[in-house]
C-alpha cells in the first residue's frame, strides 16, 4: 500500500437488512469512518462472506469482489432510465454477495459535480451534448471523481488486493495509483433502456467504458 495515503480508520459497523424493489434481500455489514480526504459521508457494506474473503485474499487467495459505487440519487432511488446506476447498484450488490466482498457507496453524485449541477446538465443533454460536454458546459471535469475515500475504505478494511467490479478503467487505473491492487476488472452486465442508450454510448466513446452495445464497434 502506498504510504503516501491518509489514514482513515472504521468508526462504526452495524448490520443492516437489505431488502430491492424486486424482492431480493441480503444483509449487509455497513462500515461509516473516521479521516476520509473529502470530510463526506461515505458508507461500506460488507456483503455475503465478505470477512471469509477478506482472509483468503490475504494469504494469497483469490481477492474479493469490490465495487465503489458512485451516488446517484435520481437512478438509485427513483429509478431514473436516463442512466444505468440503479440497475448496477442492484446488480452488484447480489454479485458481491454471492462472491464475498464489498460495495463502497461514494458520495460523488454526478460524476462529482453534485445533484444540482447533475440537473443542469440534463437539460444541456436535451438540447444536444453529451454527458461529458454538459460537465465541460457548465464548467466543471468531464469527470470530477476522485477515488483516494475508496483506496482509504479498502485500506481500513484490510482489502488490499481486489478484483474490481466496474466497467470504468479510470477506477482502476486511479486505485492503482493509490496503492490498491486491482488483481482483475470484472464488468457489470449491460442495463441498456431507449432512455439511455445515448448515455451508455458517451460512456464507451468518451471514456472507453467496457460496455458491448450492440450499436457501438
């Protein structure tokens, strides 16, 4: 691990029911913590045998299943078909629990510029742009996230080797950096709607995003 990162330590974990729109249930443990960079509130779930993961991956087995996850209020939890972020957290969340690992929900709403921002580039998208080009209109990062909260999560949870469930090379490429060991990138499955097919296109054409759509080559 890099020894360049803050240190961030658990401040509380408490088991919490989870239960979908679509009936499936699992419990999760959900970690909070003390000395994150960015002062935010961000949340570890530890789902199915995820401390059995943990101590595997640490004497050299197969590292456990992550995925940082960034907040997206509108398809979260209102179901927004404008992008593909609730139907991933869903699916992630029974994946990791069938494997053993943890989900880290980070509080980066639209890609980091923030709900309201995120609005105001919806209505730049319904006039012609794209995801990116809104960000860039309204002055802000095509992609503002920073993952050090996510490496300081791991790190605190002993997860020092992982395989990276996601899509986002630059996740990877950034917990690399931070001194994570991304043993693998695992994909999530393709959530395609008629609402956001243009979304999941700047995704693979803007920031190439290992997304197989069918109309893109």
């Amino acid at each position: 691990m890099s020894g360049a990162l803050p240190v961030a330590t658990i401040r509380t974990e408490v088991p919490v029911p989870l239960r979908f729109p679509d009936g499936y249930t699992t419990t999760a443990r959900v970690f909070s913590f003390h000395g994150l960079v960015d002062g935010r509130e961000h949340l570890a779930f530890g789902l199915g045998d995820w401390s059995v993961a943990l101590d595997r991956a640490a004497v050299g087995g197969p590292p456990p299943l992550v995925r940082p996850h960034s907040e997206c209020l509108t398809g979260d939890v209102f179901g927004s078909q404008r992008c593909d972020c609730g139907p991933q957290l869903r699916e992630a969340v029974e994946r990791i629990a069938d494997a053993g690992g943890l989900l880290l929900y980070l509080r980066q709403e639209g890609r980091g510029i923030g709900l309201y921002a995120k609005l105001d580039a919806y209505a730049l998208q319904d006039a012609g742009m794209d995801t990116y080009e809104a960000n860039e209109a309204l002055g802000r990062g095509a992609d503002e996230r920073d993952y050090t909260v996510a490496a300081q999560m791991l790190v605190a949870l002993g997860a020092g080797r992982v395989a990276l469930l996601s899509n986002n090379p630059d996740k990877a490429e950034q917990l690399r950096r931070l001194g994570v060991e991304v043993a693998e990138r695992v994909p999530t499955g393709l959530h395609l709607s008629a609402a956001n097919a243009g979304y999941l296109a700047a995704k693979v054409d803007r920031a190439a995003h290992t997304i197989d759509l069918p109309f893109v080559r």
